[in-house]
C-alpha cells in the first residue's frame, strides 16, 4: 500500500513539473500571450512556445537594443465603424506608418479605406479571408486558400501584391500552422504588448488605456490594437504625441525583417 502511495505521488510530482510541451504534436492548439511587465523592457518568450523559435516567427524586433527604441504599430482590422478613419487621420497627422492586418470583409465593404491605407504608405498584411481558429486547420490547402483569398481581393482592388506577412486571428495557432507558413513563403508575425481593446461594448476608460498603454513601451515592441476600438481612436494623436514625448520612433514592418 505504501508503495502504491509513493508511485501515485511520484507521478503526480512528474506531471506538475514536467513542461505541458512534452505532450504536445504539431497539431497542438495554442493562446498567444506574453507575460509583460512594467519596467519597459521585452517580455521574454514563454516557455510552451520556444518551438517557433525553428520557424519565420516574430512577436518583437529581437535585434532592437533598448537605445534603440524602436516600436512597430499594428492594427487588426476586419471592419469599418468610423473608429479606422479616425485612427488613419491620427497617424496621417503624426507622419506615422502602421501595419493593417485586415480580412476580407474589410476590403469588399471598404475599398476605399484599403486604398487609402496603400496609397499612405500604411503596410496592409493578411489576417486570413474570414478569421477562423487556424489552429483547428490541419491541411496545407485549406491554410493556403485563406491566405490566397484575401492576397487576390487586395490585388484585384488596388494593383498591388499584399506582403506575406501574416497573423492568425485571435492569436490561435499550432507549430504546424507555423510550418504552413514557412512553406507558403510567409512571416508569422505576433505581438509583445496588446490590451483589452476589442469589444466595443466594454471599452476602456481612454486614461486608463493610455496610462496602460504607456507604461508598457519597450524597444523592438510589436503593439497590436483594435483601430475599431472608440477609445483607441479617442486616445491616438495623444498616444503618438507621447510616444514621441518619450523618445520612440514608429517604425515600418519591413525594418523589423531586415
């Protein structure tokens, strides 16, 4: 009996400190996320992810040092309610680049916001045509006709090839996505900072946000905001005005893949 009990408390021991990836395939689902903190430094990559370290994968411009303070702004986008123009006319103001990752809605109902995003130099990548969990996607052909169909309507509207840069919707991926990827020649891009900024019913409150929003700057951020989100559009000449304030440059998604 007691050497039932120990072998029962050595597996229990062995389960609670062995790493969750043991178990994992490929075809694992995952949650982005990263563990921020306050002190303006890069939050390091987690542990459950060191995997996409082997794959084009980014979520902050590693190469950045913190003299450097340099941020890239990145917008997910997959409609129009007035909130996108106003952040468009914020960035216009400030001389500022951003990256859109948009879906199809947003380019069949709103072709001229596209074009405008273009024709100001903004970077418009790929969200996939209609946001599904792509991690519940396990065939390449299946993964290929989301990038593919919105790649085309970008192409067919403004005349111009898309970037193959790429960002599952809601953060929801597997290391086989990842390989999808890679084969299909596209960056899989992330984020290190990001805040709850997507659901119009419960905005926050814009000091709050931008306090938030400000105490987590570090150099080589990738920022993710919702350009949909009332208070992002309230806050984003200010946010860029400190943003500048306090030393950073905005930079183009093509510096952090040079």
């Amino acid at each position: 009996m007691k050497k039932k009990k120990g072998l029962l408390l050595f597996l229990l021991l062995f389960l609670v400190a062995t790493p969750l990836r043991v178990f994992a395939t490929d075809r694992t689902p995952y949650n982005w996320f990263v563990q921020n903190n306050d002190n303006h430094t890069p939050p390091a990559l987690h542990s459950s992810f060191e995997f996409a370290s082997k794959y084009d994968f980014y979520y902050l411009d590693q190469k950045a040092k913190e003299s450097d303070k340099v941020i890239y702004l990145t917008f997910d986008a997959g409609y129009e309610n007035g909130n996108v123009v106003k952040v468009l006319d914020a960035l216009d103001k400030h001389n500022v680049k951003g990256t859109f990752f948009v879906l199809e809605n947003l380019i069949l109902r709103e072709p001229a916001l596209i074009k405008r995003m273009a024709e100001e130099g903004h970077a418009v990548c790929n969200h996939t045509a209609t946001h599904p969990d792509m991690s519940t996607i396990t065939d390449i052909g299946l993964f290929e006709k989301q990038l593919t169909r919105l790649e085309k309507a970008y192409t067919e509207l403004t005349g111009q090839e898309m970037m193959k840069v790429y960002r599952p919707p809601q953060g929801r991926f597997s290391e086989e996505n990842l390989a999808f990827a890679d084969k299909l020649g596209y960056k899989t891009l992330l984020w290190s900072f990001a805040y709850a900024d997507w659901d119009n019913a419960k905005q926050p409150d814009p000091d709050r946000a931008l306090d938030k929003i400000l105490s987590h700057l570090h150099s080589g951020e990738v920022m993710l905001l919702h350009p949909t989100s009332a208070t992002n559009a309230a806050i984003m000449d200010r946010l860029l005005t400190e943003i500048e304030k306090q030393g950073y440059r905005i930079a183009s998604i093509e510096e952090l893949f040079a």
